[in-house]
C-alpha cells in the first residue's frame, strides 16, 4: 500500500486523492476528443468533468453518511468514505443539467461519455487499493490476495483485492465501448455500459463482507440489478428508437455553443 505518495510544499499528496485527479483528467482527455470528433466545442468538457466530479463526490459521501446515519464516527466525515452508487446518480443528475445548459444531444454525450467514465473508475479503483480505504473483502488462499496491514480496515491474512478487480472489470469495459463507439449508437453504448458496469459489481460483492438488505442480497447488489435492468431495458424493448449499429459519427447541424 502506498496511502502517501509525497509531500509537496507541506502538503500531502495521497494515492486516494492524486488517483480521483487523474481520473478526471483521463475522462475529460477522451472526452474531449470525441467532442473534436463530432465537431463540438471541447472547452465544455472542462466545466462538465468538473461539476459532475465535485457534485459526484458529494453525493457520495452523503450518501455514505445516510447508510452509517446510525453508527456514524468523526472520522467519516473526514475524506474516507464514499457510496459509488450516491455519486452516480449525483454525478448523472448533474450531467443532464448541463446538457440541457450547453444544448448537447442528451443521448450522443451519454454514449461517448460511457469508456471515459469507465477509465475514470478504473483510475479511481485503483487510488482505493494503493490507500487501503477498506473497501477489500473476505480472506483468500489465491496467490493474488493482499495483506493491508496498514489499511484503514487492517489485515494480518490475505484478502481479495476487490478494488483491483472492480479497476479490471472497468477498463474491460472501457477498451470495448472505446472500440466500438463509431459503429455502436448512443443507446447501445449507455445500456452496454449500465449491464457490464452492474454485473461487475454484483460479482465483486460476492466475495466483499457487507450487511445483507434484502433477499440475501446486499444493497450494492440491489443497485447492481437495477443498473442491469435498465440496461436490459434500453437494449431490448421494442420502443428504442435506433438500431444498434447506426453510427454515432454524425457531428451536429448547428453545434453546442463555442
């Protein structure tokens, strides 16, 4: 684990913190290229990575504070402890607002949107593995299990490294939307995305130590089934209104805003 990276001018650059900044500088660098692409203004991209970050994080971590409302520490109010799902729907809402501001084609931006926000999760993973923020889970004999003996969860037995596969399963799902988002359509891309990005994470809790909320299931699981359902739903009921091959390359007739 390496939880401190270096110390800059007094100030301590974390691998959790510098993890999230690279992130979003990965995501908004192949944003902005399918912005060139399409022929749109890529000085959006900056203010929409930014604010769909800083309102992700912060639906994140109320998030995490409404599921510990109960047994809540001053230490989760520090910079530990965020819910991916809370971010997620903060971050979404955010992002539409904005495509609705800049007058972006919802869908068009929501499909070219899908590998740089799986890059960005990969990224962010693996910021969670090299900080040991104890998102780890149950003790294994594989050769790959990991011993955080200075997490904030420690370990003294070999554990999955479940962010590094979280981190595996997205930059999977990354180089495939990548590959494929000038012959996939918008829609095809976002549900894709919605059933691999769920379907990871339900696999992942398999092996993760979580309180159980319903069926056996725990509540990340839940939200992996929705997120599957949806995607399903997009992919497959007969009302989508463009077929899974057309091409997403067309840039639009009058632009967003330069």
């Amino acid at each position: 684990m390496y939880p401190t990276l270096f110390h800059l001018f007094g100030i301590t650059i974390t691998s959790y913190g510098a993890s999230k900044a690279l992130a979003a500088l990965a995501a908004g660098w192949l944003l902005s290229r399918e912005f060139r692409r399409l022929g749109w203004n890529p000085a959006v991209v900056t203010n929409l990575v930014l604010a769909t970050t800083v309102v992700g994080f912060l639906g994140a971590k109320l998030y995490y504070l409404a599921e510990h409302a109960n047994d809540m520490m001053s230490h989760d109010l520090g910079g530990s402890g965020f819910t991916w799902y809370g971010g997620f729907l903060a971050g979404a809402a955010t992002f539409l607002l904005l495509a609705r501001h800049y007058r972006l084609p919802i869908a068009t931006l929501a499909g070219i949107s899908t590998a740089p926000l799986s890059v960005a999760y990969g990224m962010g993973r693996i910021g969670c593995l090299l900080a040991g923020d104890g998102t780890y889970s149950r003790p294994t004999s594989l050769p790959w299990g990991v011993t955080f003996t200075h997490g904030t969860m420690p370990t003294t037995v070999p554990v999955h490294p479940t962010p590094l596969y979280e981190a595996l399963a997205a930059f999977a799902t990354a180089a495939l939307l990548w590959r494929v988002r000038r012959r996939w359509q918008p829609s095809t891309m976002v549900a894709v995305y919605l059933i691999l990005a769920g379907t990871a994470r339900f696999l992942v809790e398999i092996v993760r130590i979580n309180t159980k909320a319903w069926l056996g299931l725990t509540q990340p699981q839940l939200w992996s089934l929705a997120l599957v359902a949806v995607g399903a739903a997009v992919l497959l009921l007969p009302w989508r209104r463009w077929s899974p091959t057309r091409i997403v390359d067309q840039p639009l007739a009058t632009g967003p805003p330069r």
